[in-house]
C-alpha cells in the first residue's frame, strides 16, 4: 500500500511539471552575413544631402558677423563687471527688483524666433507640415478666446486648449506699430 501510494504521488507530480522544448526556426541569412546592429542603425540614419536639405521659405535673418559680435561681447562684459558687485550685494540682500517687462521686451526683440525655431525643429513641426522647410517667426500675436465673464483662456506655446474654452471668437491683439513681417 505504501508503495503504491508513493508511485501514484510521483506520477501526478510529473503530469504537473512542465515540458520545455527548444524550438527551432531556420535562419534566413548565415550569422558571418547578417548585419551589425551598428550597421543596421547607420543605414537607417542614412540621409541624401539633397534630398534632406533643410530650406528657409521665410524671410531672411539679419546676422552680425563677427567683429560685430565680438563688440556686442565685449560692452556687455564692460557693462556686468561694473553692475556685478552692486547685483551680487543685492541679490544676498534679496532687495534686488528685475524689470520683467523689459526682460520680455529682449528677449522677443532677440531670442524668442530663435527658441520657437529650435523647439519646432524638436518636435518635428517642419518635417511633418513643411516637409524640410523652415521659417523664423516675425511677428508675434496675442491671441485670447474669451471664456466666461471672468476668464480669458491665452494661446502660448505648448498649451492644451480644449474645444469648449475655444468655441467662440479669438481676440487677436495686433502689433502696436505696422508690421511688414520682416525680421528687421
């Protein structure tokens, strides 16, 4: 009776392992000929120098040369080193007041087409609307939807607006002077 019972108790934990194969498939191509993944990467990077050139369908951006940006260095150099002491005394005294009005006005006359650029670059915006072609943003536009009484829903960049919040007319603020859509 034992014996039986220990014959019955071995033959039920073998139905219950499981039964591993190694399946095989047959290669298409030879190991020594299949590509690196190095290789294999490089020729999905591969671009045509004619094909992917990137092209400005906008109008032109007036670019310093060289001694012209060394000047500009140079003065706002001059001009930190002697503010520095008096900003580094009041940025420990936290009594420092930044002028954010004309912090924006800068960098919208200067930088602001720079960056859009490059963060429409980033997220594909020209490649997949202009098909490599590229353009500095010239004018900037204030664009609000009115919400409710109270709210204002703004337009910048990035932000989700919904369809509920954009369902009636834009009030779009114009540029104080006329604009020509230069980027002079």
């Amino acid at each position: 009776m034992k014996r039986l019972k220990s014959i019955l108790q071995n033959v039920i934990t073998v139905d219950r392992q499981q039964v591993r194969t190694k399946m095989y498939w047959p290669r298409k191509i030879e190991p020594e000929e299949e590509k690196t993944h190095a290789q294999r990467i490089a020729e999905m990077k591969q671009t045509d120098p004619e094909l992917d050139k990137v092209i400005n369908i906008g109008f032109p951006v007036t670019k310093f040369d060289r001694t012209e940006r060394k000047k500009i260095k140079h003065q706002l150099k001059e001009s930190i080193a002697e503010k520095e002491l008096d900003l580094e005394r009041a940025a420990r005294t936290r009594t420092l007041n930044v002028p954010l009005e004309e912090v924006k006005k800068i960098y919208t006359q200067e930088m602001q087409r720079f960056h859009w650029k490059s963060l429409a670059e980033h997220y594909g915006i020209y490649r997949d609307l202009f098909d490599n072609a590229m353009f500095y943003q010239c004018v900037n536009m204030d664009i609000s939807y009115d919400f409710d009484e109270e709210y204002v829903s703004k337009v910048h960049i990035g932000n989700r607006l919904k369809p509920s919040e954009v369902g009636l007319h834009a009030y779009i603020l114009k540029p104080d002077k006329v604009v020509l859509h230069t980027c002079t």
